[in-house]
C-alpha cells in the first residue's frame, strides 16, 4: 500500500517525513506516472546524501524503468549538477531526491521536465492523482557523471579566470568533487572548515549559498545588487523581500526589474517570462538565463571573486552601499491565521500588497507576514529606515501576529 499525505505537495517540490508522510513505494509510484505524463523516453535521477534518500532513489529508477524509461543515474550531487544533466543530456526530465535545508527525517523530490522547466507542487499532485501507472518493457538504467561538463560550464559562463586565492567552506559532501575540480580548473584552494576571511556556505542540496566576510553575514540581496552593477546584468528578477537598499540600486536607466513571489517556482517562471538575465532570493538563491533559468551556486561564487579581484576590496566593503536601511532576518511564527487581519486592521493606512501573504509599506518601514511554503510556520520579516525605528516595530507587528493564537 502506498503511504501519501497530500500535506506533502508543496508550492514547488514535494518534502515531508520520510516513513511517515510518504515511503519507497510512493516514490515508484510518482516516478511513474510522471515518467507517463512527460511521455518521457531518458530522465535523470539524483540524490543527496541524506540516510533515506538511497532507497527512495532505487524506487524512482525502478518506477521509471517499469515506464520504460532509460535512466540516466547520477547518484549523490548537488541540485544544481542534477539540473546540469538533464540539459545536457537532453533528458525529457529527472527527479532529484531531496528535502533541500530541512532536517534529516525529511525527504522528497524537485521535479523538472525538458530543459529544466520546473513541475511545482500542485502539478504534481494533479499527476500522482490523475494520471494511472503503467509497467511495460524496454527500461533500463545506467550510471552517469557530468562533474567536468558542469564545471566547465560554470567557468566559461562566470567569465571567471584562475585566480589564486584561499576560501573557507562549510558544504555537503554532495558538492565536495564538484569543488575538488573547480579548485584543479581555476587555482582556487577551499578549505572546509575555514571562517576566517571571506568564506561561503552551501546547503544540504547546494542550491543557496551565503557569503561570509569573518563573522559578518553578506546578505544575498546585496550581493544580488553588486553583481547586477558590476557584471552588467539589466533584466533580473528578484522576489519582494530585498531590502529597499539593494531595490533603489537596481533601479538603473535600462534596467527591467521584476518582483516576484518568494520561490525557485515564482522566480524560475517570471524570468523565463522577461527573459531575465539573472535572478536571486533573499535565501541565497540565484539563477541564470545561461543555466536555464535555474541555480548555479558555483557560478554565483565565481562572480562574486571576480568582482573582489577586480576591485581590489573585501565583499563587505564592497556592499557597504547597499546598507541603508535596517532589516531583520525572516523571522519563524507559530501559524495563527488570526495575525492577517489584526494587522491589515492596524496598519490599513499603509501601501498594502497581498500577492505572497501580507505586505505593509509606509515611507520608513515595511514588513511582510506569509505562510511558509515549505514548512508549518509564519515567517515576517520587517525593515525600516533606522534601527531604533526597526526595534519598535518588530516588537509592535510581533505583539500583534502572535494575539488571539490558538494554542
């Protein structure tokens, strides 16, 4: 029998407790209908390193393969290598086992077709529920490796040339090889562990990355907003929790600039809509045209050396000008439906935006509340011109998000 909780079909992915929201069988089963809505001939199948995620990758090759479908297996990689394979190999999809960032219980599966187009959550559950299974012949499976094609394709596509320098990482060993290369192709040194200069942090599935100057956090927005400015990059995408700091230096004579809803989903749609060049997330992820409209977090990195070589200045001089108003991290709420309505009622004279929860702009503060698209929770995030102003109104907005909760 077949274990689904439909809880597990997410805006853009499908993540949930392994063994208890969904199990091995349910991933045959979704690989297979998927592989029969594709009408898929090759698809490409990777995982990351998490302990359940082996078995529910031998669940997808053999739904796959009971579709008749030649898998190309990939087996432990980074998010951004799986999307490198299925474009490169021209595949009519793949499935990449993982839960991204959330906690090891969790588990689940990013689904693309041609050309990476991204297949969301509500897609997918249309398919699980609609499209009937098949097991026919003609199935088969082998193991594929496209490390040195992608690590090519980030290089020449960053523009980046070797540069000797020293660079601290904290990474999952889905991307290890990957940087191992990386490091023989350019003359870079990483060393995990390292925080002292500038040094960077991928996630469990390396699709976000964080850059750090010693302790100092570099948000992802200015980095957004260096690498628009220096890299020449004039249609971009970015989703509406930047800072107002990093949006008024993007808004650049020649400039399009889209704001999007927070998501790899929303972000990946709108910028094969403009046909944006570049597109980045508050969480650290960026996307390219020349990726497909999908992440490269080792072509991010890249950039941004680049950038401080020809500068001649650490990253956190360089977004100095960026930091020109105070903002909190996004800020985790226990859920309280309640909270949107108390506090469209107290702040109604403000600008009010609903495309992704509840946003309230005034001239020297905003802030926005929405549902997590990935977990059970609220998540706010307030900014404002200074940081007195920013402490009073985290306090106000928190008082009220969090009044008439149901315990």
């Amino acid at each position: 029998m077949i274990k689904a909780n439909n809880a597990i079909f997410k805006a853009y992915d499908i993540r949930g407790i392994y063994g208890t929201d969904f199990d091995d069988a349910f991933a045959g089963a979704l690989a297979n209908k998927v592989a029969v809505f594709l009408k898929a001939k090759t698809m490409v199948v990777g995982q990351d390193n998490r302990p359940s995620s082996t078995s529910l990758l031998a669940s997808v090759v053999a739904g796959l393969k009971a579709a008749g479908v030649h898998v190309l297996v990939i087996g432990e990689c980074s998010t951004p290598l799986f999307y490198h394979a299925v474009n490169i190999r021209q595949a009519d999809g793949g499935i990449m086992v993982t839960a991204s960032h959330n906690a090891e219980q969790f588990n689940g599966f990013k689904v693309v077709a041609a050309g990476g187009a991204m297949i969301g959550g509500t897609q997918l559950q249309h398919i699980f529920e609609d499209v009937a299974s098949v097991d026919v012949s003609g199935g088969s499976d082998v193991a594929d490796d496209v490390r040195e094609s992608y690590v090519d394709a980030v290089i020449e596509r960053s523009g980046f040339t070797p540069y000797d320098i020293t660079i601290g990482v904290k990474a999952p060993s889905v991307i290890m090889s990957t940087l191992e290369l990386l490091s023989a192709k350019t003359g870079l040194t990483f060393v995990p562990g390292r925080t002292e200069g500038l040094h960077v942090e991928f996630d469990d599935d390396a699709d976000r990355i964080v850059f750090y100057q010693d302790t100092q956090r570099i948000e992802p927005d200015f980095v957004f907003a260096l690498l628009t400015e220096r890299l020449g990059f004039h249609r971009v995408v970015h989703d509406f929790r930047f800072s107002r700091g990093a949006q008024d230096a993007l808004k650049q004579p020649g400039n399009l600039v889209i704001v999007s809803r927070v998501g790899r989903l929303f972000i990946h749609q709108a910028m094969k809509e403009h046909d944006a060049e570049f597109g980045g997330e508050t969480s650290g992820h960026f996307f390219f045209k020349a990726f497909g409209y999908l992440e490269a977090s080792e072509c991010l990195m890249l950039m941004v050396i680049k950038v401080i070589a020809a500068a001649g200045m650490p990253l956190s001089e360089l977004v100095l000008p960026y930091r020109t108003w105070s903002k909190t991290e996004e800020l985790k709420l226990p859920v309280n439906p309640q909270a949107f309505v108390l506090l469209e009622e107290k702040y109604q004279h403000g600008r009010i935006i609903k495309i992704d929860g509840l946003t309230v702009a005034f001239d020297d503060w905003w802030f926005n509340l929405r549902a997590s698209n990935t977990e059970p929770v609220m998540k706010l995030i307030v900014e404002a011109k200074t940081k007195e102003l920013l402490e009073n109104k985290v306090r106000e907005v928190l008082l009220l998000a969090q009044e008439h909760q149901v315990v």
